[in-house]
C-alpha cells in the first residue's frame, strides 16, 4: 500500500470513527435520560448541587485560613466530580452497550469516548455557569479561565485513560467493579481537592505531587485564584500519565474485545 | 466482491477445557449468492454468525469481507430497549452514514408498529421487535443478509418483501431447519464437530446434514 492510500484509509476511518461517536452521544443521552428534558437538567444540575453543597458545608465551618472557601470546594467538586462520574461509569459501559457490539463499526474505546465528551462538556458546562454566578453575586472574576478549562480537559483525558484501564479489569476479573468504586472515594482525600500543596509540610508536597490529579487541582486554582498563592504543577508530568493510561488501557480493550463473548 | 474465510478457527476456553466451534474452515461466499449454513442446535452456528458479521474475532484465521455484510438479524440483537424504534432506527442510520429521514420514514411504514415506533422497545412483543428489526435492515441495503434462523420468514407481507429484497441481494442463512434452507438458499454448508463444509450441490447439503 503507498503512503497516500494509506492516509486516504486512515483519513476514511476517521471520519467514520467522527460518524459513530456523533450517533453514540445522541443515543447516549436519549437512553440515559429518556425524552424528558428533566434528565438533561440533571446532567447538569447534579454536579452542581452537589458541588455548590460542599462549598456551602465549608464555608458555613468558616476555614479562616482559606481564602473564598465555597469558591475553592465547589470548583474543586465540580472538577471531582469528571473523575468519579467517568471512572465510576466505566466499570458497567461495557455490559449496557454489548448491543451495540452487533454493528462493526462501533468498536469499544467508541463507547467510551462518547460519554466521556458528555461528561466532560457538560461540567465545564457547570463550572460556566458556577463562575459566571459568583460574579454576577460576589463582582470577582476568576483570574484565568483558560487554565481551568486545561484543568478539565486534563482530568477528563486522565481519568478516560484509567477508565478504559478500568473497564478492561473488570471484564478480566471478577471484584473489579467494586473496587473501582471504592478507589474513587479512597483517593478523596489525596487527589487534591482539599489542599493547596502548599499547605503541606516540605515532606509531603513532594509525595503528594506523584499523584497525578494533584496536578490538576493546582492548575485550576491556579486559574480561579493563582496570584494568592504559589501554584505547584507539571503539564509534563500529568501529560505522561494521558499517554501511558490510554496506551495500556485502549491495548487492554483490543485483547478484551476478541475475548468478548456476544450473546 | 465477496466474504472469504481464510483458515479460521474459534475456540472458547471452558471449564472443560477447550470448546472447539471452528477448525480450519475455508470458503468463499460471492456477492448475490443464496447461501445456508445448516447445523444441529449447539453446533456454534450462532458464533459463526457473529464471526460473519465481524462482531466476534477468529481465534487464528482471516475474514476477508469486499462486500457489505448486515449486522447478524436475528431476534432483535443490535438494539437497545430503552430507545423508542424510531430513535433505534435513527441510531442505526447514523450508524452506517445513511440518510436518517428516508430511513426513519420507511421503517415507520413498514413496521406496522403504529404508536409503538414512538415507545421503548422494551415494552414491544417479541414479534413487533422482529418486525422493527427486520424492516430497519432492509432500510439500510446491504449486499448480503446475515440471518440468524429465529426470524420468522413466512408466507406474510414480510416475508415477501424480504425475499424480494435477498432475490436482489445475497443471504447467509444460518439454521437448522433444512426446509427453510430450501426454500430460500441456492447452496449450502453444515456445520458439524468444528467442520465447515461447503457443497455446491444443495441436495447433497441437506443430505448430509439429515444424515447427521
């Protein structure tokens, strides 16, 4: 095959690929949340009530030391709640798509890539929405919006790369699925969400900084408040955990989708 | 254009040891050709099925398709019940780059589903989601039919219109009914022990088969 067919074939599988992912996210949100439109207010309403809840909490438990706390946990739920929605979805995607399998053309990282794209546009949704709220209440204007937005995409291609992980474990192993489910609320406490890194001791910073979401964390304070505090973070760093996940996780699939039996 | 097996085998792991559903079979289906693969219940036709239909990988062997083959057809698999059949077939339109009003359109009027098209195909009786199943596939136009033998292909407004469509295009059938087989394939295989073996003979097919 020359050079220029081959890319007239990759050229061709993209633009399928781009077709079946389009179709998956429709079908997507007509399955997840029926006709009603109160489904689709869902998708965005739950992460932030829930995020606007936690901010509340904390700032009702006045966190002197932290600056603008409902603004720090509310945000910092919002962007949470990328990871656990997706890397918690990711255990059962396979078995509720099985159906989908009986067309060739939808492979299994297709199922994957469509809700993370729902998931993720619709928090950053959200978090729009939570900014633009606290400006028309409190008159402060986040001092960098793109660095959240970088922040999101970032949580959002992690957690898909240890989400396709996922997925391929559980359809290897038995357990797997609750495992997942209580690896989102172990790593609660140390993905970031309630610390600056900062505020560690020397000892720790360095620890905590091995944890990827970390990362994330800082680069979104970073752009919601980052010249009240010194910011810690590696794009490198969490760029290197994107592409090792998504390699070990899409090659996981391809070994689980020849072992897949379809009823 | 044509479907071309090449050397495939397909076994499963099983926890008495290894089921074996394909042993090195070889063959080569034409564009337009009528074509029945006959076997006993568990024999694996199902498996084969899906193998045709490239949703379930050889275990060592090629598949070769040039031509376009339809999901496997049987009771209604490829379809979420959740989904109305009108959003379904919608799905399946995008699916495969068709156009999704002419689509839509038809399989409205062909179905006979009435307000149904509108409702969850969970709440449909096995016969209408045959139906919807049926009339999405021949929606789409293939060159080959891949069916499985649940679909009932009497003698109604259905299984006319779907033998004027295979009349056209090409069919794999996959069944243990040798009367079916007859009626609708040119030429045939059996599936037995792991062996596929195609006749040209359609006589010497069903003999062999009967003789099983």
């Amino acid at each position: 095959m020359s050079f220029r067919e081959e890319v007239a074939l990759t050229l061709r599988g993209a633009r399928m690929q781009r077709r079946v992912i389009g179709a998956l996210i429709i079908r997507e949100l007509h399955s997840r949340f029926g006709q009603h439109y109160f489904g689709y207010i869902w998708l965005f309403f739950e992460p932030l009530l829930l995020g606007s809840a936690i901010g509340l909490l904390h700032y009702l438990s006045d966190h002197s030391a932290i600056f603008g706390p409902f603004e720090f946990f509310a945000a910092g739920y919002i962007l949470y709640f990328i990871y656990r929605g997706i890397l918690n979805r990711a255990t059962i995607a396979i078995r509720s798509n099985l159906h989908l399998l009986y067309h060739r053309t939808v492979t299994l990282p297709d199922i994957f890539f469509a809700r993370h794209l729902i998931e993720t546009i619709s928090c950053i949704g959200v978090m729009f929405v939570f900014m633009f709220a606290l400006f028309v209440v409190n008159g402060v204007m986040v001092e960098d919006p793109t660095k959240i937005i970088l922040a999101f995409i970032g949580m959002a291609l992690l957690t898909q790369g240890l989400a396709l992980m996922a997925a391929a474990a559980t359809e290897a192993m038995e357990g797997v699925e609750r495992a997942v489910h209580a690896f989102t609320y172990l790593t609660l406490p140390i993905c970031g969400m309630f610390f600056l890194v900062e505020w560690l001791p020397e000892s720790l910073q360095e620890l905590a900084l091995y944890v990827p979401m970390v990362h994330l964390f800082e680069l979104m304070r970073d752009g919601q408040f980052g010249s009240r505090f010194q910011a810690h973070y590696d794009i490198g760093y969490v760029a290197a955990w994107i592409l090792v996940t998504h390699l070990l996780g899409l090659a996981a699939l391809r070994i689980t989708r020849q072992r897949l039996g379809l009823e | 254009m044509a479907l071309e097996l090449i050397n495939v085998h397909k076994h499963y792991p099983t926890r008495m040891g290894r089921k074996i559903i394909l042993h090195g079979a070889c063959g080569r289906i034409a564009r337009g050709e009528k074509v029945g693969i006959l076997g006993r219940n568990g024999s694996g036709k199902s498996t084969l099925v899906r193998m045709l239909g490239g949703v379930e990988a050889p275990t060592k062997g090629l598949i070769n398709r040039t031509m376009t083959i339809s999901w496997p057809i049987g009771m209604a698999a490829g379809f979420s019940g959740q989904l109305s059949g009108a959003d379904n077939a919608r799905l399946i339109a995008r699916l495969y780059g068709r156009d999704i009003q002419k689509i839509t359109e038809f399989v409205a009027d062909f179905s006979e589903l009435g307000d149904y098209f509108r409702m969850p195909m969970m709440t449909y009786s096995s016969g209408m989601r045959s139906r919807l199943a049926l009339a999405v596939s021949l929606a789409v136009d293939f060159d080959c039919y891949l069916v499985d033998e649940a679909l009932a292909v009497g003698d109604t407004r259905f299984g006319r219109a779907f033998a004027e469509k295979i009349e056209k295009s090409g069919l794999i059938l996959v069944s243990h009914s040798p009367a079916l087989v007859r009626r609708l394939c040119t030429r045939a295989a059996v599936l037995d022990q792991g062996i596929l073996t195609f006749y040209d003979d359609l006589d010497e097919a069903l003999a062999t088969y009967n003789a099983l």
